[in-house]
C-alpha cells in the first residue's frame, strides 16, 4: 500500500511539473461576441472613428468570410475630413494575472498608423497598462511598455530579457523623462513589428504576468513553441523573455483589472507629434493631411488574428466576474504527420513530427492538404500509449519568399504612449527597401477588396525536379495567411533515388494526441488540495532557480 500511495504521489509531482498553465479563455470560440466595440472619442486624439460592429461589417472593415481568423481593417475608399473609420474592440473580461498568447499573421503598419495590442486597468495610471504590440508609421522593431504611477521602474539586470532597455522607469511622470513615456524596452529583431513581421508570416506574442514579474515573449513563424497555444503552456521552457520587467515594483498593486484592447488609431499625441522626424514627412505637411486625403494608402492597416487565448497558472481563479458568455476551453491540440506515397500505395512516415510544431492558425483545427491530386487514407497510430514521443527529430521546414518592404525611411521604434498620453520624438529613421503590393480579391466594397485568399485555400502543389528533394515554385508576391507555415505547402519529404521517377504524392492527416493522468485501480487519487500545494511548492522552486536563490 504504501508503494502504491509512492508512486501516484511520484505521478501527481510531475503532471504538475510540467503543467505551468491551464486554459481559461480561448477567444477564437467566438471572437467579436467577447469584445466591446468602443465607439468614443480616441483617448488619444488620433484622427480617427470608431464604428460599432453593425457598422463594421456593413462598410467591409471586417472580413465576413473568414472562418479561421479574425481580419479586421480601417476605411481605404473614402477621403475623410473627420477622421478615418476604423476599429477598437475592449475584452468585456478583465484579468488580475495570466498568461495571454497572441498568434498574429498580419498587422497594421505605415506612415499615419498608430496599432495596438495591449491591456488597461481603471483609473489610468493607477490601474497600469502593458502595451505587448505597439509602434507607429514606419516603426521597424516593436516597443514593449510599461505605465504606471509612482514607485515602479525595471530591475537593473538586464540579462534576463533579450531586448533593449530604452526608457526604465514605468510612472508616466517621472522626473529625468518626457511626460507619458514609461519603461520600455524595444526588441531586438525587425520582424517583430510591421512590414518585418508581415513579411514573416507573422509570429506568436506572449505575456506572462503574476506577482514576481510581467516577461514579454516573441516568436517567429518559423520557431514557436510546440506548447505556447497547448493545454498546458510552460513558459519556464521557452527561453530568456524578449522583456521582463521586474524590480522596484508592487506587480500586484500596480495591475489590476486589465481589459485586453486591439485597436488602430491615426496621428494623435505620439505618430502626429513625430511626422517631421521620418520619411513619412516626404508624403504630406501633416499626419492628418495624409491620412484624410489618401484612403488607399491604408489596404496594409488590417489585423489578421489566427489565435488568442488566456491562461491562469494551475487554474487558479485570476480573472473578475465575466459576463454570461463566457468562452469555453480550447480544442485538443492536432499535431499534422507528413505521410509518403509512391505509385499510389501507402508507405511509411517520413518526416518525423517536430518538438517545435507551427500550431494551426484557428481553434477549428482541420487537416492540412496539398492541392490535387490528394489521398486521404487514414495514418494508424503507433503501436502502444497514444502519447506524443519526448523527443522528435526537426520537421522539415520551408523559407517563404522574402516580400519587398515599404519605400523610404523608417524611424526607429520606441515607447508606447497611453490613453491620455503625449510622446517624445524619435530617433533618426532607418530606411527600408520598396513598397509591399496592396492586397487584392474578390468581394468587398468598391475601391477595396480583402487578400485573395480564401479560408482553407492551399497554394498549388510544388512540381517534380530532377533531384532528390522537391521544392515549392516561388512566386513573386504572397499574401500574409500564404507566408505563414500554418497556410503554406509543407517541405515535401526526401525521395530515395531509385523511386525518383515514380509518382510522388504527399498526404497530411492529423492526428490528435492527448495526454490524461488517472489513477489506475488500487491506486489512491491526490486531492486537488493537496495538488495546489504541490503547484505552488513547485512554482516557487521554480522562480527560485530562476532568480539564482
């Protein structure tokens, strides 16, 4: 008995180990339902108009077909003399801590824009805000910020955090820095923000918030955690943060009741104040001069939004009364198994599963299948549990064609300016090379039309070639949803060269793995009390080590 009563204690121990978060919101069930519309004036005082939703989709600034992302953008057809239409949407659930992850395939850049992706207490500053997405015009390398009132500013170590500290102390009226400023750090790389990110297929941000420290995480298309859009995301696994602000600073006081907010405003008290420091100066006298009079300007400003979801540490509550609708919990994670054939017969697996795998763009998951012609034969499990292997060979990968960046120059990122905020000049502008295409399609209101692709569309398969791997044609323009791995033609895998000249054929099936911790019979089942004490016993040890205690 007492052997038995070991080994589901030993069992309870590492399910919690491993668990860091659970799920408790997924966005995506219902994306616009769990937002308000904001419709007021932009705290801001950016040149612009919020629209209800009615108004949203009746004038196309929300793609209506979409099925797997949420695609919203601004007005592109219209000369606006009273500001231009666009979108601010508030979560109508607010968060006291979490882990809230972002898959983002494309979002709004260009001279004029102001976009946002962030959070926001009552009573600002006091309730504090974390802005996780943020730059404006022609910014190249995304601001992550901090504002809060007095007695909080970042930790003075700066090798836990990847990024570059531009401005340390969070209260917007601290003495030695520009008024609304608070601390930021900008990150390092160019494909975090804007026309870089874009070009990229977009990539995955993730804040982890709790008492200790709010840490800032970014990764690429091409290297996003296997469990950051899981059942149980494990931040501890993933690296040093791009940001981690930690230091002279009660996180508990200083955030409360944070709203998520996604929004694009024009101009205002931060990309009007610094129009003459950028090429953006070239195109017009004024910030507004330019967003009134060139709709077309603005077929970039659109978000596409493949996945959002919000996690508590072991489930513990950590979120305010939500309103009736509530979204419900997140589907099985699929993992998709690439499966040769050859003269029409089915073979074995040959690309292996990686540990790293591009989740899919949308909580419907379906299977991914290249173009005609297709087979679609069931892919038997392997033989035993039905748990994913621990440790997988790298997944075959593609580099999607690189897309011209914008012309002119762009200046370099830098602080993230709140709702009644004013903001400093920037450093000089960097420049950039030519213009992305404006997207094209079919349907929408005249004078505008969404990306040409549709919801479950995959480009055509890759032709034959000589040797003895095949690669993808490139073409020379792809829209956001085809740059991203999660749309695009996987690698077709190796061919041995003695069945080179036999017809070739890739097959995707999904497999769907879950993992499920029980106690077997004679076994005695831990209580949930005693399992949150081991979580917190663990998550301390845990926070310890990376503090160096």
């Amino acid at each position: 008995m007492h052997f038995s009563t070991t080994l589901v204690s030993a069992a309870a121990l590492f399910e919690f180990c491993i668990a860091g978060y659970v799920l408790e919101d997924d966005y995506m069930t219902d994306f616009y339902g769990n937002f308000d519309f904001f419709t007021g004036q932009d705290p801001t005082e950016g040149f612009v108009q919020y629209v209800d939703e009615a108004t949203a989709r009746k004038t196309n600034l929300i793609k209506a077909n979409s099925s797997t992302a949420a695609v919203f953008g601004v007005d592109v057809v219209n000369k606006t003399p009273k500001g231009r239409p666009s979108i601010r949407i508030e979560s109508k659930k607010k968060y006291d801590s979490g882990l809230i992850v972002l898959d983002v395939a494309h979002m709004p850049f260009g001279c004029g824009t102001w976009p946002a992706f962030w959070t926001l207490g009552p009573n600002w500053p006091k309730g504090g805000e974390i802005d996780i997405l943020e730059g404006v015009n022609e910014y190249t390398n995304n601001g992550m910020t901090l504002h809060t009132g007095p007695g909080c500013s970042i930790g003075n170590d700066a090798t836990q955090f990847s990024g570059n500290v531009t401005t340390p102390n969070c209260d917007v009226a601290a003495e030695g820095q520009l008024k609304n400023v608070g601390c930021s750090i900008e990150h390092p790389s160019k494909q975090s923000y804007g026309a870089g990110l874009n070009q990229n297929g977009g990539g995955v941000y993730a804040t982890s918030w709790n008492s200790d420290a709010i840490s800032v995480y970014f990764f690429p298309r091409e290297s996003i955690p296997a469990d950051v859009l899981g059942d149980n995301p494990d931040p501890s696994a993933w690296g040093k943060p791009a940001a981690k602000f930690e230091g002279a600073c009660d996180i508990d006081k200083m955030f409360a009741e944070q709203q998520i907010i996604i929004d694009t405003t024009f101009c205002g008290q931060w990309a009007g104040k610094i129009w003459e420091d950028g090429s953006c100066a070239k195109k017009a006298k004024t910030c507004v001069d330019y967003v009134r009079d060139n709709p077309e300007a603005f077929t970039e400003a659109y978000w596409e939004i493949n996945a959002l979801k919000v996690y508590q540490d072991d489930g513990k509550p950590g979120a305010r009364p939500s309103p009736p609708a509530t979204p419900p919990k997140s589907s099985v994670i699929s993992i998709p198994v690439p499966v040769s054939t050859i003269n029409g017969n089915l073979s074995t697996i040959v690309a292996p599963v990686s540990s790293k795998v591009v989740l899919p763009s949308s909580s419907k998951l379906a299977s991914s299948v290249p173009a005609k012609p297709t087979l679609t034969p069931a892919v038997p499990l392997p033989s035993g549990n039905a748990t994913a292997p621990s440790a997988l060979p790298p997944k075959p990968t593609i580099t999607p064609p690189s897309l011209p960046l914008p012309s002119g120059n762009s200046s370099a990122p830098g602080l993230s300016p709140p709702g009644n905020r004013t903001r400093v000049s920037a450093r000089p502008s960097r420049p950039l090379n030519t213009q992305i295409a404006a997207p094209s399609g079919a349907g929408g209101m005249p004078g505008w039309q969404w990306p040409n692709f549709a919801d479950g569309d995959t480009p055509a398969s890759p032709p034959k070639s000589n040797s003895t791997a095949i690669a993808p044609t490139p073409t020379s323009r792809l829209s956001a949803a085809q740059v991203s791995p999660s749309k695009a033609p996987p690698a077709v895998p190796f061919v041995p060269a003695n069945e080179i000249d036999a017809p070739v054929r890739t097959v995707y099936q999904t497999l769907y793995v879950t993992k499920t911790a029980e106690a077997g019979a004679g076994e005695t089942p831990v209580s949930d009390g005693v399992k949150a004490r081991m979580a917190r016993h663990f998550r301390e040890h845990r926070r310890r080590g990376e503090r160096g205690v």
